[in-house]
C-alpha cells in the first residue's frame, strides 16, 4: 500500500522548475530564486512548492513577479510555498536569499526545489525534485592582447603570425575564458586553432574555453594572415574579446583588443613560406605571480610567422555545409551548457 493508504491514481506527474537570478555571486551578496511546482496531468488535493537551502545561505524574504504563492520558513533550512488561492494545480514563488559574508571563494551553493503532493502517489517522481548551484567567486581582471610577430607594416603576399593572448590577472577564478574574434568577411586567416577549442559562424570565430580560469593563468591563439595584392594601401582590423565579460571582473578597458594590419605593395618576391602547426587554446603550464592590470594591446603586423590552409576549405567552413552545421550545433550546444 502507498504510504499513508493513499492510491495511486493514474495520470499524476508533479513536477518542478527553479531559476537563481545568478549563476556567481559574491559573498555577502543578495539574489532572487524562482520556482514553480506544477500537476502536469491531473490534480492533487495538495500542492505545495519547497525550497531546501545550502548551508552558509540566509532566507531574506519574499519577492513578487510571476508569483500566486507566499513561502514560510518550515524548519531551520527548509522554506513551505503555497498558492494564495488555494489552487493544486501550480504554484509559484520567488524568494530572496544572501550569501554569508564570510563564504570563501569558489564555495558551491547548491538550493533545492521540491513539489510535493502529500500522500497523493505520483507516476513519475523523478521529477518531483531539482536541484541549482550557485558559486561564490570573487573579483578577477580578465584581459586580452593581440602580439604581432614583428610589429610594423605588412606586405601583401607575405605571411604574417599573430598571437591574441587571454590572461586571468587575478586576484580570484574567473568564467570568462570564452573569447570571439570578428575577421568579417572581405579577408580570413589562412591558419587558424583547429576545432576544438574554435569555431566558426560566418564573419566570426569563437574561440571556447570551458571551466575556471586561475589566477596568472594564461590561454593564447595563433592566427596566420596573408593579403591578396589588392590589398595593399589598405588598413585592416580584426577585434578580439571576451564573449561574456564577467560581472565579478573589475577592468572592463582591456575585455577587447584589436589587430591592426597596415597593408603594404609587396617586394614582388615572396619567399616560400614554412608551414607552422597551427594549434588551439594553450593554457600556461603552472600559474605566473599576479601581474598588475593592463588594457588591452592594439598590434601592429609585421613580417612574420609562416603557415597555410587552403582558402577553398576555410570557405567550406565559412560559407555552409555539413561540416559548418554539425560544428555550429556542437559549439552552441557547449556554450548554452556553461
């Protein structure tokens, strides 16, 4: 018999939902948590929405928007939501909440949101319960630069190296290691880091980095260009940032950086060229001491550096494809996850 004498009844599948306001939070700091419990089929007498908190975690209050319900505390780390009218058919409520003051750095708060439906028995109770964290981070200058190989002009028909540099100053981890490059659609690079870690959409490449960056860590990306003849007399630019700036990060000056090409006649000799392996995110193998914050470079090109791709497959890639689609759909995947 189910707990209580209580029948199954056929159709019952109660569910739950939450969304914190913030993914990182700084300690000390308040935010809001909304959830919802809901009978997707049939009804229940009862329905009632339950928070569970995270130690280190304060219940503030209640806030209003997209809400029928008020909560309650119902013990020390448990709070009771239920419709203001009475309805078991779906409850909603948003609470605030705040981080203790003295949480350290990367502390996971993990909250929990509960439908429950008394001694009514559900069909599907795997989802009768979800779960949401929520990390304490602390303030982190992430910065970007471009690094030319050598600075100066660069004449069209030569191969030119250059390098865009991520790098975490500190003092705390940071999230923002994605970064996105805008080579739009009148010139690409001939070498480029492979996939993955980049990808690309037409007119821009992204380059992913998923996980926590220390701090002094490093990650850099290697670019190989060369101008066509009808370049020459022209300036081109490519801007490089990070793809979602952190809120925690202090210095918003050098989120970007961009790479100036002053585009030159060439010699009419172009020697032939090395081939480089281009290669993908390299993080620095041990974290450096905390250098002090800088803006981001703006390069100059230059001679240098060597590599090739053959245009036509950079313009596959580019242009559409199966390749573009299934490289498209993995990467968007990947950045909706983080």
């Amino acid at each position: 018999m189910p707990k209580g004498g209580a029948k199954a009844r056929a159709g019952i599948d109660a569910t739950t939902r939450m969304w914190p306001d913030l993914g990182t939070v700084r300690a000390g700091e308040s935010f809001g948590i909304w959830a919802i419990a809901e009978n997707i089929y049939e009804t229940t007498p009862t329905l009632a929405l339950k928070f569970v908190l995270p130690e280190g975690v304060k219940y503030v209050g209640n806030l209003s928007g997209q809400t029928n319900a008020t909560c309650e505390p119902a013990g020390e780390r448990t709070l009771t939501c239920l419709a203001d009218d009475g309805n078991t058919k779906q409850v909603m409520a948003k609470i605030e909440v705040k981080a203790d003051d003295d949480l350290p750095p990367m502390t996971d708060l993990t909250f929990t949101s509960v439908a429950d439906i008394g001694d009514s028995v559900d069909t599907n109770p795997a989802n009768n319960r979800t779960d949401s964290t929520v990390t304490v981070m602390v303030k982190a200058d992430v910065g970007v630069e471009w690094r030319m190989e050598p600075a100066g002009p660069v004449a069209a028909g030569t191969a030119v190296r250059t390098v865009f540099t991520v790098t975490n100053h500190g003092p705390g981890y940071s999230r923002s290691g994605t970064v996105k490059f805008y080579p739009g659609f009148d010139y690409w690079p001939a070498q480029m880091p492979p996939y993955p870690p980049c990808w690309v959409d037409p007119g821009v490449i992204v380059c992913d980095f998923i996980g926590d960056m220390a701090p002094g860590q490093t990650l850099t990306y290697a670019f190989t260009w060369k101008f066509p003849a009808k370049a020459a007399g022209t300036t081109y630019r490519v801007l490089g940032e990070l793809y979602t700036p952190s809120r925690h990060d202090p210095v918003s000056a050098n989120d970007k950086a961009e790479a100036v090409f002053r585009i030159v006649k060439g010699s009419g000799t172009t020697p032939s060229p090395t081939p480089t392996p281009s290669s993908g995110a390299t993080p620095s193998s041990s974290p450096t001491p905390v250098p002090t914050p800088s803006g981001g470079g703006l390069a100059e090109t230059g001679a240098g550096g060597v590599g090739a791709v053959l245009w036509g497959a950079v313009g596959a890639v580019v242009l559409g494809g199966g390749l573009f689609g299934a490289v498209w759909a993995r990467a968007r995947r990947r950045a909706l996850d983080e």
